[in-house]
C-alpha cells in the first residue's frame, strides 16, 4: 500500500541507526517490537516510515508499549510526585492557548531534553533535528502558500514564538536546580522544534470512557505515516490500571504482504492542518476544504457573476428581516468566527452557506416556513424550497467558486511546471504543492456543482 502521508526527516542515517536502539529501548522496558518491522528512508518525498520485512495476517500485533512509555504531559493534580522543575514547567504551560496543544507537550519534550539521564533520552536522541513544517519556512515560501487561512496560522504562530521565548527569558533568575531546562536559555528557534516535533508525532488517545486524554508521545508508533485507508490501528488495553501490562499497541487491520508500509489514519485533517502540524499534504484529499467568510456583498458579487438578475428580492448584502432573522438562526448574520464557512470536503457545500443562499434566493418567507433549518442544510428533492430556487442557488455556488479560483495568484498550469522544476527547494516544493490541492479542489467542487445544475435540469424538463 503506498504511504499516503510522510513527514520529512533530516539526518536519514542516523536516523535509520538510532531507531535500532529505539526498538531495543522499547524491548528493554517491556514492550514488544515484531522481528520482521523495520525502519526505512524511502526519500525526500515520503522520509521515515515503518515497513513489513514478511507477509503479516490481520489481526497480528507489530508494536506493544507498557505504560511508562507513552511520554504525556504532567497531571499537574500529581503536583506532591512532581519534581519542582516539573510544577515549573505545569505553571508554564498554562500560559499556552489551548490551540496550540503542541506547545504545551513541547515544553515536557525540553525538559526531558535538558535533563541528564533522562528516561526518555533514547527516544528523544532519535528525533529529527529540523522540520519541514511552515513555521521554518521562508518569509518568500510562506507567501507562496497563496491561501490566507493558513498563512495567517503561520504567522501567528511565529508570533507566538518570539513573545514565548521572552516570556521564558525571565526563568533565568531561578535556580538551577528547580529551573526546568537545567539553566539553559530556550529560543524561539527550540521551542518552534519543540512544537514541531509534538504537533507531527503526538496522538490524542481516547480512553475506556471515550474522553479525549492529553496527548502523547508514543516512541516507535509515531513513526508510522498516514493514511486515510490504514492497514493498522491503535488499540488501548482496557486493563490499563496495572502496572505492568500492554497500554497500547498497533494491530494489522487486513493482511500485511512483505514490503508493505505500515500506515495509521491521523484523523479526518483537511490539509490546513495536515500542513501546518506535519508539513505534507494529499492530493484529492476527501476531507479537504476550502475556508470563506460569509458576507453579503461576496454573495452578492457571486450571483452576479452568475447571470442571476434578482427578481424582486433585495441584495443579498441588505436581505429583508424575515431573511436575516433565518440567517441569524444560521449563525450568520453577525461578523464574528460563527461566519467561518467552507467548500469541499464531503459535503461538497457547507451545510449553512447552501441554507443561506436557498433562504436568500427565496422570494418570500412562505415556502420557508415548511421547511425546518436542519433540512434546508442538506442536499435532496425534500431540502428544495423549489426547482427554481434550486437552480439559482447552485449557479450562485458556482459564481462564489469561480470568485475563490481567480483570487489565486497563479495558474493550475502554472503550478505543475514550477513542481517539474528538479532544482526547487523542499519547502517551496510543499507550498506549491498546497495551492495546487486547493485549485484542483474548487474544480472538483465546481464539476460537482454543475453536475448537480444539469441533473436538476434534466428532471425539470422531464417533467415539462
């Protein structure tokens, strides 16, 4: 099975070398490590990975960790366990929004770095020195990214990093011995790798009662790559109270042939976040999508483009009461980030968008009051507040898509012969790469769309 998603490694060599101390390390501590997994560089555009060495069937366990393995972040209610250094590094993490989740573990990831004979230290040895994530981008390649959604991500997040790293300047005045980095000045530059370390490893592991713990570094499991079509899983032992049982392992889904990569599925990310937290993206990603503001006047500009006249209603920039008082039950008659909306994805349309535009497009508020909010979120015959409506709003998606396409500052064209170019660099490389599945999305959403127009047209005229 190809690997869908990798991470970019620096240091392949020794990577591919300390991992075979990390697989004795595991060992040693009571895991369980299959003989035939091994680890593999397969290059710049897929890195490290897991691959099977022989056939392996379905249900067959590859990786087993006891718990002590798992590197979480410090309950800071086991505050009387807790070295000081640890509460320290509790009190800090604190200051972190909860966005930026990875921040937090990755102030547990320096500790452990800066401590001597830290438990961890033949995990932590192993990690990359640098990542390809766009907070190490160039100001050029960030620019690149052409998608303001992200860039706007990326640049908060470098904000975030300088104002942290002052922040933690000020535990110079602490002693050494309760200081926790052992003394040593934190950057901008190792928080960042910190963050980047935990943001492209760390799981989140749902316990026995399905609530969503803190998350963890799992030493070899993470170095598994992605796919939204896994062979493997994680499954959590149930029996996890004690001390010295199995607290996770990766079980085969489906029979594993020699060679195969073993993949876990990340989640259902849109490449937003597959971007910004792994530094790689997926073509054709089904969980991809695009992000728009709702506002009136874009509305207004795409039924224009559209060809749509307004048959007596108002503009969509200055809807009647009985509208707005359906768009504020929508969430979207106010600014604010309930406005936030989306193309692409499953979906193909953001449930609230296509409600709005059928409530926009609706000559009075009759028909509406036969159909429930929920109902007017859906695609279907039942959903329709008419055919006529219908066609109208479908040719509005399709004037707001075409608006999203030509606010890219480069062509599809464009994009495919820069990536020919054999001399560009990594990171301009992942940029470029990013755009382009954000271009071929709106296609994909548009040909969807005008699918939808004709088949409506079609069942119209039967019917005539």
């Amino acid at each position: 099975m190809p690997v869908h998603g990798a991470r970019r490694w620096s240091s392949a060599a020794s990577a591919v070398a300390a991992s075979v101390d990390l697989r004795g390390w595991v060992k040693n501590q009571g895991g369980f490590v299959w003989s035939g997994l091994h680890v593999v560089h397969s290059g710049s555009s897929h890195g490290m990975g897991l691959v099977a060495t022989q056939d392996l069937p379905q249900g067959s366990t590859i990786i087993t960790l006891p718990r002590r393995i798992p590197m979480p972040m410090p309950d800071p209610e086991n505050a009387a366990v807790l070295a000081p250094s640890e509460g320290v590094i509790c009190e800090i993490a604190n200051r972190v929004p909860e966005e930026l989740w990875a921040m937090r573990l990755g102030l547990k990831l320096l500790y452990e770095r800066a401590q001597k004979g830290s438990y961890w230290w033949p995990y932590i040895s192993m990690l990359p020195h640098s990542f390809t994530l766009p907070i190490f981008f160039s100001g050029v390649d960030i620019e690149s990214i052409d998608y303001a959604p992200v860039t706007h991500q990326v640049k908060k997040r470098c904000r975030f990093l300088l104002q942290f790293s002052s922040e933690l300047a000020k535990l110079e005045s602490l002693p050494e011995e309760i200081h926790p980095f052992a003394g040593q000045f934190v950057d901008s530059g190792a928080l960042g790798w910190a963050m980047a370390a935990v943001s492209s490893r760390a799981f989140r592991i749902h316990g026995v009662t399905n609530k969503l713990c803190s998350a963890m570094m799992l030493p070899l499991i993470d170095m598994c790559n992605h796919s939204f079509q896994p062979n493997a899983h994680i499954e959590e032992d149930l029996s996890r109270d004690a001390q010295d049982v199995s607290f996770l392992k990766v079980v085969t889904k489906r029979n594993l042939e020699k060679g195969s990569a073993i993949t876990l599925n990340y989640g259902p990310l849109s490449n937003d976040l597959l971007l910004l937290d792994y530094g790689f993206v997926i073509p054709d990603n089904p969980h991809d999508r695009i992000e728009l503001r709702y506002d009136g006047s874009l509305m207004e500009n795409a039924r224009m483009i559209a060809g749509l006249s307004r048959t007596g209603s108002p503009p969509f920039s200055s809807p009647a009461s009985w509208q707005v008082d359906r768009l504020k039950q929508l969430g979207l008659a106010d600014s604010g980030e309930s406005q936030k909306v989306t193309l692409g994805g499953p979906e193909e349309v953001d449930g609230r968008l296509l409600a709005a535009l059928r409530i926009l497009h609706a000559e009075s508020q009759e028909p509406l009051e036969r159909r429930e909010l929920v109902s007017l979120q859906a695609w279907g015959v039942e959903s329709m507040v008419s055919s006529d409506n219908e066609e109208r709003v479908l040719r509005t998606l399709c004037g707001l898509g075409a608006i999203v396409f030509n606010q890219f500052k480069t062509t599809i064209e464009e994009d495919e012969a820069k990536l020919s170019d054999k001399s560009l660099a990594e990171t301009s490389r992942i940029a470029v790469q990013f755009r382009l599945t954000k271009k071929r999305l709106v296609v994909r959403v548009l040909e969807s769309l005008k699918k939808r127009l004709m088949d409506l047209r079609a069942v119209r005229a039967e019917f005539q």
